[in-house]
C-alpha cells in the first residue's frame, strides 16, 4: 500500500498535537525510520500502516503523549497523569474530571495476614507514595496502637511536610471509629501534616447495626453527625465520613445519614463495599443515585472503597468514577484483607489508557513511571508476593509466549501490548544497553538500578555492590530479577538487631542434619550456635534460635528461583508469630489481634537464603518490641556460643 506523507498535515496542527486516529477509534502507529523526538515529529515522513489515514482528532497537547516502540514506531496514547493536578480545596475539585487517589496501602493493606510493617517500613513506603503523586496517603489507624499512632506522626511531619517545585503535598489520614477516643488519636497523628484529614466510619448496614452495632438506625445517625462536627471542632477542616457496609445498606437510610454528616462538617463522603458484594452495575447505580438523592452531595466529594470478594474491586471502583465519584481508595498490588482492596495500578492505567475514550475525559495526577519500583518495595517489605500473572505489575503482565503473538511483537510491539511497559517504569532488560557480568563496574551497576527506579548511594550502593560482584562471579550474566532479590535482601529489610555472619552446614541421606550459625548482635557482639535437625534449614533455624532466644512459631515457608538455571538466586519468604506477639486493635471489630511478621532473603544457597529470611522476620518481631535481646553490652573480638 502507498505510504501517506502526513507531516504537512501534522504540521497544520495546533502545537503539540500529535494524535491521529483511524475511523475515530484506536491510537494510530506510525513507522518512521527512526524514533522522532517530539519536536522533530512535525517535520518527519511517516509511511501509513494498515488502512488508509480516515480522520485526525484533535485535542488538548497535554491530554496527549508519544510512546516509543521497540521497533522505532510511535504510539499515541492518552497520558493522563500528565495534566495539571488542580489546587486543593477539601470539599471541591476545580477540573470536574480529575479522580483524587486516596491510598490505603498503610492502613487497609496492613491488615492482610503477615504484612505488619515496622514505622520505618511505614515511612519508606509513603515516600514512594509522595513520588507516585498520591494525592492522600491513609498513614495507618493511629488508636490502634502506640506504635502506629507514632509512624502515622512520623508520616505526617516527614512526607506530610514535603512541598514540591510544583506545590504539591500529599494529604495525610489517620482513621478513626466513631468514637471521640479514636478521633482524638486521629488527630494526634495527622495534625502535624500541612494538609491534614480525619477519616472516621460507621457501619450503616442493616446485619451491622443489628448484630455488631446493636443500635437502631436513628442512633446511629445521632452518633455519626455528632462525631463528624467533633472533629471538625478540633481544628480539622478535612473530614471524610464511611457508611460502612454501604454497598448492603438500604438506599434511603443512606441518603439521610449522608446528608446529616454533610451539615455536620463531612467533606468528602466515602462509598465502601466492605465485603465485595455488589457488581459494577450495581454499585455504579449506588453512587449515581447517592449524587442524585443526597442533600448537599453537590458540595462534597464522592468516593469509592471496593473490596475484591468477588474479584470486582477494578471494575466497581472505575463504575464508581464514571459515574460521578471523583475521589477512590486503593492499595499498592490491591493487598488488604481478605480478597484484597482495589489496586492502585489496575483502576490508575485504565483510567490513562481508557480515560479519554470510554470514561468521560478522567484523569489522575499519578506519576505512572514510578508504579513497577512501588509495587515491588511493597512486595519486599510486607511479604505480600505479586501473583505472576496480576495485571499491571505481575511477572508476566508484559510476556509473550505464544508463537503468533512472538511474530505480532517482534514486527509491532503494540500488536498485543496495550501499553508500554515504560510507562509504569519498567524496562526490558534487551532494552536497556547495558549486560551486567563479572567485568562491570559500579558505575554500570548504578546505572543499570537507575533505569530500574533505584536510586542508591554510599552504603547501600556499597552493599548491594559486594552481593553483586559475588553473584556475578558464579553467574555469566546477572539479569534483573537478580538485582531486585539482591536490592530486596539489602535495601528493603527490618532495622538490623541479628545479622548472620557465617553459615555451615551437613546434610546428607544418613543421619540428621547439623548446622552452625554465627551471628552479630546489637551490640556488634558474635555469637555462634549449633543444632541437628530434620534438615538443613530445620537446622539452622534451630541454631539461630538458640541464639536469639525469640520463641517463635513458623506460619508460612516458600522459595522460589528469581531466575533460571542451576545458578540462580533463590529468594525465601517466611511468615512468623511469636509467643509474645505484637497486638494491634483491628478497626472494624475492635479485638486485639495478633500480628504476625514476614521476612525474606535472597541467595545463591537456598540455606542461606533461608537464614536470612528468618533473621529478617526476626528482626522484625525485635524491632516492635520495647526491650531488646538481652546480650552482653561490652563488644567482644572472640564469638561466644549460646548456651
């Protein structure tokens, strides 16, 4: 087919517009002979694919944005995030399609079983979140316990306090019952934020009212008026209010509860499906028809929270969106109790991708170039492993096995990829230029980690380079997914307490196992134990925890290899409880549960790789409790040997 010269055509464009359509539907490829800058793409000569060139949409430059294929050609795609993010105002949002995101990632995705973070972890992950341009960060349920209430202070001052070029600041939450208890710790731990917001809930839900609640529905509203207007009278201006189990709840009862919390003071006012349970069409309906029928919803603004029960939190959190709710509760890789929550990366690239076309023109301020480094640090610091094949973010969101989508990719990448892997910050490893052996340096290696979303210095640069270059002595090539298990073993770990020093084992088809572990203490003092065991990793544990002395429970063992061959890295995870665990007070039904601690490692020896996990996990079990491992104060040049 003739090529169609439309250079002249884009240059007729208003500047920066640079999509071009067929039929009015999908993005358009081009296959220039070389990848175009964007200035350089007015002047360039294209060669049409496919069909003839039908129609040329026009639109916002900023609405708009250029992707790179492997091949040289270009995609364009809606790049959303891209826009203007609009000024603050807690009740109001000036672009009527910009969707606030509100992450729940250290509050509701805490709660999942094993994922305990320490207030460093805490700290570490709603940094990233900053970079992400969340534009709230729920920092945790500050009455649960004292522990929390001051990582959420931390949170609050640290990144609640970190203004941009661009002014932004994300808004810092603290959750809360209705209760003046709660409330109060709320505000104790986001006050210090510029921006600070209590999120206090209620169940609504008849079988909550009924059995949990024991309360009549008018009690119910009493109570949740009163305590929305008290916290607005300790001085926060920001207040979002949950009718909890709203998506059970009947209609009308939420229609007056609603609006007696907005005269209270409420500004935003979130829609949970607590359990899952309603479908996209319904829950759609729902805040349709909240919007329509709730007296003063046109001064507030509407969100969503969506469970995945029923493996529909994606599609009901976007049903909510196109339908009138500008503001939706997410979490990094959709962790949370249960079935998990929403995912943050799911609901944030539909809306890119989809936003424009099918959506009514939304968009968000999330920065999505930072996504792949924020959903492995969550996956590294709660234990939380990302399935393979999660949308997005999972290990095979962007892997081709099958022949005919092999040849589609290799002739056109976007064929079968509806967006760039870059576009979430990931970069293929054939991509990047750089092969990392034995021979490299540290400058390749630090470079090689930049393009991955890292940036390390001193220390940490220092050792993640020493298990680089051990690696890299036993392996050919060392791949990606290799760098990430060594950054996850050196960067991503519990405030060190225990440390392994050294490792020996025996092992073999008769007798017991043996191994001896030493260990460096707090106080910088080695200690050396011994045991036999049903194996080697029964072993070792045994001996770290003659050494630790730490009475622990082992929940969940796995290993898996980062890659493929005899030499690859394992990488384990174990999940531990101890005797005298960690207790928090869980948010909707007030008990005190018991927490229990992840931890991983990774290694070219699957026991070493064992030991490090459950040191890990140890050391968090250490670092949450007040008094430390008693050992001897005074360093010592000679290891001791537990007794």
């Amino acid at each position: 087919m003739a090529g169609v010269n439309v250079a002249t055509v884009v240059s007729q464009f208003p500047k920066g517009v640079e999509d071009v359509r067929v039929g009015g539907v999908a993005p358009f490829a081009f296959a220039p002979s070389r990848v175009c800058s964007s200035s350089s793409l007015s002047r360039a000569s294209f060669a049409l694919r496919g069909k003839e060139f039908a129609s040329i949409f026009r639109t916002d430059q900023s609405a708009w944005s250029r992707r790179k294929s492997v091949q040289g050609g270009v995609l364009v795609r809606a790049s959303s995030g891209e826009r203007k993010r609009p000024k603050y105002i807690p009740n109001k949002i000036d672009d009527p399609n910009y969707v606030r995101i509100f992450d729940t990632t250290l509050r509701d995705g805490e709660q999942s079983p094993g994922a305990s973070l320490t207030s460093k972890e805490k700290l570490d992950i709603a940094r990233q979140l900053a970079k992400l341009g969340v534009d709230i960060i729920e920092a945790g349920y500050p009455r649960s316990s004292p522990d929390d209430l001051e990582a959420v202070k931390m949170i609050a001052k640290e990144v609640g306090n970190h203004v941009d070029d661009d002014g932004y600041v994300p808004v810092i939450c603290g959750l809360s019952r209705c209760n003046k208890a709660d409330i109060d710790a709320a505000w104790e731990g986001v006050k210090h934020a510029l921006r600070p917001r209590i999120h206090t809930f209620i169940a609504t839900s008849e079988i909550h009212m009924q059995h949990k609640l024991r309360k009549t529905p008018e009690e119910v509203i009493q109570i949740a008026s009163e305590m929305v207007a008290y916290a607005r009278s300790l001085g926060c201006d920001d207040v979002e209010f949950s009718p909890e189990d709203a998506g059970r709840s009947d209609p009308e009862f939420l229609y007056r509860i609603l609006s007696e919390v907005i005269k209270a003071g409420a500004t935003t006012l979130n829609i949970p499906d607590t359990v899952g349970y309603t479908l996209p069409v319904e829950f759609g309906g729902l805040i349709a028809k909240i919007k329509a029928n709730t007296p003063g919803a046109e001064n507030v603004i509407i969100s969503t929270h969506c469970q995945n029960d029923l493996g529909l939190a994606t599609a009901n959190t976007l049903s909510g969106a196109y339908n009138g709710a500008r503001q939706v509760e997410v979490t990094i890789n959709g962790i949370g109790e249960r079935a998990g929550n929403a995912s943050l990366e799911e609901v944030v690239m539909a809306i890119k991708c989809r936003g424009d076309q099918l959506l009514g023109g939304l968009h968000t301020g999330i920065v999505t170039k930072h996504i792949s480094v924020a959903s492995r640090m969550v996956s590294d610091l709660t234990g939380m492993v990302v399935q393979p094949h999660k949308a997005i973010v999972g290990a095979n969101a962007f892997a081709h096995e099958s022949g005919i989508h092999q040849d589609g990719m290799l002739k056109f990448k976007g064929t079968y990829e509806i967006m760039s892997p870059d576009e979430i910050g990931l970069v293929r490893s054939d991509d990047a230029g750089l092969v990392l052996g034995k021979l490299s340096g540290r400058h390749a290696l630090k470079t090689r980690l930049q393009q991955l979303g890292y940036e390390l210095e001193g220390k940490k640069l220092d050792d993640v380079f020493k298990r680089f270059k051990a690696v890299a002595e036993k392996k050919k090539t060392v791949a990606d997914e290799d760098l990430e298990a060594l950054l996850s073993d050196e960067v991503h770990q519990p405030a060190t307490i225990w440390s392994l020093l050294d490792l020996q084992v025996v092992c073999g088809t008769m007798g017991l196992s043996t191994a001896t572990v030493k260990l460096v203490g707090p106080d910088g003092a080695q200690m050396i134990g011994s045991c036999i065991g049903t194996g080697p990793v029964d072993a070792a544990y045994k001996a770290v925890d003659q050494i630790v002395k730490e009475p622990v429970t082992l929940l969940e063992y796995s290993m898996n290899s980062v890659t493929e061959g005899i030499d690859a890295i394992a990488h384990t995870r174990v999940v531990l409880r101890a005797e005298n665990s960690y207790s928090v007070k869980h948010p909707q039904s007030g008990q005190s549960v018991q927490r229990s601690f992840s931890g991983s490692g990774a290694g070219e020896d699957v026991v070493v790789s064992s030991v490090r996990a459950y040191v890990s996990a140890l050391n968090k079990i250490l670092g949450f409790q007040i008094s430390r491992p008693s050992v001897t104060s005074a360093r010592s040049e000679e290891p001791r040997v537990a007794a």
